[in-house]
C-alpha cells in the first residue's frame, strides 16, 4: 500500500467545490492507497471551515478517511534546513511527509517539488 501526504490544497479545492474538485476526488479514491495529512493541514482546514461556515459534519467525514501525522521536532528541522525564503508551509508538508514514511505527496501547486525540495515524488493535480 502506497503511502500519500495529501496538501492542504486538494481538500480545500474538494470542501470549496472548485474546478478541480472532481480530479482530486477521484485520486483520493484508490483502495491501494493510504491517504495522510499533516497536524497543520488539520489546523489549516478547519479555520478554512469556521471561516466559511461549512458544515462540521463534512469536515469530520473528510477527515475520517486520513491519517493525521505529527510534526515533530525531526520534522520542523527538516523543513528548516531546507527553507529558502520560498513557502516554509510546503517544506513543512514536505518533510512531515518524508519523516512519516510516505512515499508521495499529492498537492496541486505546480511549484511544490521546487519550493519544498523533497525528495518525494509529487503528483500535481491539473
């Protein structure tokens, strides 16, 4: 079973019902696939939701399907060696991912392997 590190972007793109919420509905329906987010992909959705005034109940079914990941000390480390003054949060995600045992991340910015420097493979939604 593959393990994949989900980007915040591709729920909110899901919860907002954007254009790309069907493409990234059907890649997060593989069976041979574990699906993760980090602790602040956690944070990052909710706020988005009270923001909004989504509904609770669809959060809570989104989230049942994941495995919600710690960022750690290893893990903040990671990010900080490899931040260049591009986007901290996406070498955050990245190297949440890369502590966890995940083998992808799945995210729909197009700059994420670039501004993360992960040596995971990434699988941009577009």
């Amino acid at each position: 079973m593959t393990r994949s590190l989900i980007d915040a972007n591709i729920l909110l793109e899901i919860l907002f019902a954007r254009k790309l919420s069907d493409k990234c509905e059907q890649l997060l329906s593989n069976p041979s696939k574990e699906y993760t987010i980090s602790v602040l992909t956690l944070h990052i959705i909710w706020y988005m939701a009270e923001r909004y005034k989504l509904s609770p109940e669809n959060i809570v079914d989104m989230l049942s399907v994941l495995t919600i990941l710690p960022i750690t000390e290893p893990t903040i480390s990671l990010a900080n060696i490899r931040y260049d003054k591009k986007d901290f949060e996406d070498c955050l995600q990245a190297a949440c991912a890369e502590t966890n045992d995940c083998e992808e991340i799945i995210t729909i910015d197009k700059h994420f392997k670039e501004h993360s420097h992960t040596k995971l493979p990434v699988i941009v939604v577009g």
